[in-house]
C-alpha cells in the first residue's frame, strides 16, 4: 500500500506499475508534462518511509534529480516503483487549493 501525506486513504501498490501510474489511476493529483520519461521532474515525491522497499534510482532519474538539487530523499513517481508498503509526500500536486479533498 501506498500511504500519501495529507490523505486518509492509502492506495495499492504493484511492483510492476510506476508509483505516478498508481496515483493518476486513483485520481490522486500530481503534476506531470512529459508523460513519466524523467524529463520534467514535475512528479517529484519524498519517500517518508519505506525507501528500502523501492526499486534502485536508474541513471535518467539520478540526472533528473540532480538537476533538480534533490534532496536524498525525492524520487521522481515516473520512475519509482514499491514491493512493498511506502509513505510518500507529493511534492507538486497540481491540485488548485479547493481541489484538494481529504478521502
């Protein structure tokens, strides 16, 4: 399962499908303009727990998030995948402020 700062509800997790694929599918709010390559960086998130449970940065990632100045903690969704139970925070939503619902 998926946990998401801010929400009442988790949401599953598959190894076998990106963590943004796994949001947008639950109509989580996340931002993203590249369609998941690593190349906008707009889907990052922080890994609150769970980090050892994840798949390993790959190469187009670890340049993204270098661009980025991202913290050790940040991951791009596009790119990150969980065998197990996470906790993460949505860094760019995209939801406008009254869209923003608790579920």
């Amino acid at each position: 399962m998926i946990r998401i700062k801010g929400r009442e509800e988790a949401i599953p997790s598959s190894p076998a499908i990106s963590i943004l694929n796994l949001l947008q599918r639950n109509d989580v709010p996340i931002q993203t303009i590249c369609g998941g390559r690593a190349q906008c960086g707009r889907c990052l998130i922080r890994i609150l727990e769970g980090a050892e449970r994840m798949n390993r940065k790959n190469q187009r990632e670890i340049i993204r998030l270098e661009a980025l100045n991202a913290g050790e903690d940040m991951r791009l969704a596009c790119q990150s995948y969980t065998r197990g139970n996470i906790e993460i925070e949505i860094i760019n939503s995209g939801a406008r402020p009254d869209d923003r619902r608790q579920r």
